[in-house]
C-alpha cells in the first residue's frame, strides 16, 4: 500500500511538472513582449523579456531540462547580438561560442519539440 502511495504520489507530482511546463511553454506573451523589445532597441526590455523566458527553464522537467538551457542560452546570446541593444554589463557574449551553439542547437530543439509533442499535445 505504502508503495503504491509513493508512486500515485510521484506520478502526480510529474504530471503537475509537466503541465506548468507545456504552459509555460505555450503562452507566447513573453516572446511578444521580448519582439516588441528588440524592434525598440530597450535592453532594459529585452532583458526583463528574457528573464520572463527563462522561467521556462525552472519549469522543464529534469529529462529535457539540459536541452532546455542550451536553446534558451544561445536564443539569448543571439537576441543581445541581432538586436543592436547593448547586453547588462554582467552579459558577456563571445560571438564565436554563439556561432558553435547555434550550429548544434537542432538537436536540443528537437528533443524539446519531441517532448511536447508527446506531453503538450494530442500527439499532433
């Protein structure tokens, strides 16, 4: 009984997990907010916009959660560099370890899309 306990209890921790990531994952507000941002040019925007991103990283469940950095990572990194806005002082971006991150960047997006297909959606 005590097992059985633990595992409903764990299962529905998990699916608790899953269902504020695919939220979070499918509200696109903070991606509107982050392109109004860039075309303003207002680091301070686009920094408080990629923060709000980045909350999807506190909600991505352990197995795609190291994918999950990669993406948001170098989507940053190149956000700071395509916009012309100056990054925070604390933001260092080395253009070369961009150009390397966003050549092997596919493979980590296409586990999270694999994810959410299987846990987000119908299966569509």
């Amino acid at each position: 009984m005590t097992l059985l306990l633990t595992c409903a209890i764990a299962l529905f921790g998990c699916a608790d997990e899953t269902a504020q990531f695919c939220s979070a994952y499918e509200d696109h507000s903070p991606l509107e907010s982050l392109f109004g941002a860039i075309d303003a040019q207002d680091a301070e925007a686009i920094e408080d916009s990629l923060a709000e991103l980045g909350e999807l990283r506190e909600k991505a469940p352990p197995e795609i959660a190291d994918e999950v950095d990669v993406v948001l990572e170098t989507f940053a990194d190149t956000v700071w560099i395509a916009s012309g806005a100056s990054p925070p002082e604390s933001t260092t971006i080395d253009l070369d370890a961009v150009n390397r991150a966003l050549a092997t960047v596919s493979g980590p997006g296409a586990a999270i899309e694999d994810y959410v297909v299987k846990n987000c959606t119908d299966g569509r």
